[in-house]
C-alpha cells in the first residue's frame, strides 16, 4: 500500500512537506513553489525539462518554480522520498536578508545535487518539520538550510549587515510568554525585525540559536517547577511542552537526568 504524510499548518504557511512510500507516478507538471527533493530508499527517475536523472539516497533534486518537471517510480518500484515545496515569495525574504541590491527571484542553477552532507541536513529539517517541535526551532532549521543552500549552489552574493540590535528586549518577551510556542514570525512582528536578523543577532550576540536560547528558559523554569513539587504533567504544561514525552526529552538533553530523577533530589 501507498503511504503518504502531509505536513500543512498555518503557523507554516510558507510551506509544505510530503513524505510518502510510494511507487505512484507523476504526469509531467509544475510547481509555483520551489521543490526539493530527496530519496531516502529506493530510486527514482527524475525529469527537469530536457534532462533526466536517475535519483537515490543521497542526492537533491531541485526544481525551480514554473518549471515543467517529473519524478516517477523505475519498474514500478517503491520508494521512500521527501518533498518540500517552498513559497517563492517567503524565499524572495530570505535572498534579500542576504543580499538587499537584488530585486526579483533568484532560481538555482542546478537540477541535481549530489552533496551527501547537505543531503543529512535537508533528511534532518524534514523529520523536525514533521515532529512537534517547537515552531521556532522549525523555522530556524528551515532558514539556515536555506541560507546554505543559496551561499553554495546559487550566483547569491551575501551583503553582511551590521548587527546592532541587543537581545534583551527579545530575551524578557521569550521569558514572559514561557508556555507559548512561539514562532520566529511572531518574534518578527512583535520586534519589526526580520526572522533572518533575528537568527543571526542570538547567533552573534549570545553564540547560540534563538530556539537552543529559549528551550533553556522553559528547561530552567522547569527545574523551579519541579522543587516547588509541580508533578512532571503539570510541569510540562507550564512550560508549554506538548506532552511529557516532549518535555522529558528535551529535559534530559540539557540536564542529563530525568525530571522525576531531578524532582527526587529536592522534593522529599
């Protein structure tokens, strides 16, 4: 049987990503958005234009928006791929973060790329995009893929702009809305500042992602939680974790133990 899983939300909007176990075939169409794609078992036959490939693990493809283009099973074969379709307008954001001379759309020049360390990156961005992550740490994954990919595989010449904005301000709104998953959108709005800005000011101001920077905030508030003898659900919640599972992943990943392993130090 044919699989497939959809990830569409409107805290994502910009995007949206298919995984699926499948030998189904595509008729030759087109996109609007920017596609990639990456097979992570099995190979398919991929057609861009005038060209065809034979793609497996290990390669991306990519396709530009508008381009008329085919990805279809070889002897009707199953395989396990990833797609990701990207609006054109929020990457036309992205390149003029990079450069601001430009003033339309810049499409990569490549169809295939065969680079196995970008390749785990992209495999990596598409299992946390699926998760439940925080929407920040899926926007900044997304955004610092992308910004690697433009920098290695486009004519993109990046302009650096100076950073001079301080975070505390950014810092107290994180501490203050501490069970909320916020997303780098609403860190935009909230501070008219653009999500790449954001990124690259925790980046080179703190050394550390905004999202690494407020996982830490609902970890330490946890920790206060747990000595006062908050149960770990209630904990969770309070901190804004999807569910325990969520929260004691995560809770051990900065601490190295288990909150109830760490609530039995302090609550006798």
């Amino acid at each position: 049987m044919n699989k497939t899983k959809f990830l569409k939300n409107k805290e994502l909007s910009f995007i949206e990503l298919r995984y699926s176990n499948s030998s189904l075939c595509y008729k030759e169409h087109i996109h609007e958005t920017l596609s990639i794609g990456a097979i992570t078992n099995g190979k398919r036959q991929y057609s861009n234009k005038n060209n065809t490939y034979i793609i497996s693990k290990g390669n991306l493809a990519i396709v530009n928006p508008n381009t008329i283009h085919s990805c279809n099973s070889i002897d009707n074969e199953k395989s396990n791929y990833y797609m990701l379709y990207i609006d054109t307008n929020w990457l036309y954001k992205v390149q003029k973060e990079l450069n601001p001379t430009l003033n339309s759309f810049l499409p990569f020049k490549k169809e295939i790329l065969e680079d196995k360390e970008l390749f785990n990156e992209f495999i990596k961005l598409c299992k946390v995009l699926l998760s439940n992550e925080f929407y920040i740490k899926k926007e900044s994954l997304l955004i610092e893929f992308i910004t690697i990919l433009y920098k290695k595989y486009s004519d993109l010449q990046e302009k650096e702009k100076e950073i001079n904005y301080k975070v505390e301000n950014i810092i107290k709104y994180l501490k203050k809305n501490i069970k909320e998953n916020i997303s780098l959108e609403d860190l935009s709005k909230e501070f008219n500042l653009s999500t790449f800005y954001i990124i690259k000011l925790f980046k080179k101001q703190l050394n550390t992602s905004v999202y690494s920077y407020f996982i830490n905030l609902k970890i330490e508030y946890a920790k206060n939680l747990l000595k006062k003898d908050f149960s770990i659900v209630e904990t969770a919640l309070e901190c804004g974790f999807y569910d325990q599972s969520h929260f004691h992943r995560n809770f051990v990943k900065l601490v190295a133990t288990t909150p109830k392993e760490y609530k039995n130090n302090f609550v006798q």
